[in-house]
C-alpha cells in the first residue's frame, strides 16, 4: 500500500518478484514508483506499469521536479523524462 499525507492509503498489491526501491509523488499526488523491475504510476485508477522503454530497468530513485520532469536513477546511469514524453539519458 501507500501512503500519503492525511492518512489517504492507495491498496497496491506488488507484483510478484518486484521490489520498491523510492516512490516520488507528482503534482497530481499520483506515485511514481521505482523498481527493481521497471517503473509503475499508481494512482486511484490503480497501478500500471511504465511501457516506455528505459535505458536500464533496475531503478534505484525517482523524483519528480517543479517542472514535472522525471528523474530516475539506475544501475546503469541516471535518465530524465519530460512530460512531452523525451527522454535524456546520462550514462553512469
């Protein structure tokens, strides 16, 4: 499950084999959760997993930015993806 501020809990039952390692909340209070399997948005539609490609799918961290940006950390390098949808891959 997660939690966020006003004691609001969002059931999200982790996908067998996945382990959470940061969740980051955007300006909609939707999460964005970083995996050992990839990257998922949950939000009180449910949870889905990132489709997008990425440049490593061991992710590490997640932040969101003022800006929107998504900036994920990995064992492969850090990444930034845009709200338009771009991608930009520094490598580690």
């Amino acid at each position: 499950a997660l939690y966020e501020p006003g004691g609001k809990i969002t059931p999200w039952p982790t996908p067998e084999g996945v382990e959470i390692t940061d969740v980051a909340l955007d300006g909609d209070r939707a999460a964005w959760v970083a995996t050992n399997k990839g990257l998922f948005h949950v939000d009180a539609k449910g949870a889905k997993r990132n489709a997008r490609p990425l440049p490593s799918d061991v992710l590490t961290a997640v932040a969101v930015d003022k800006r929107g940006w998504l900036w994920l950390g990995s064992t492969n390098g850090a990444f930034r993806i845009e709200p338009s949808g771009k991608l930009s891959y520094y490598a580690g």
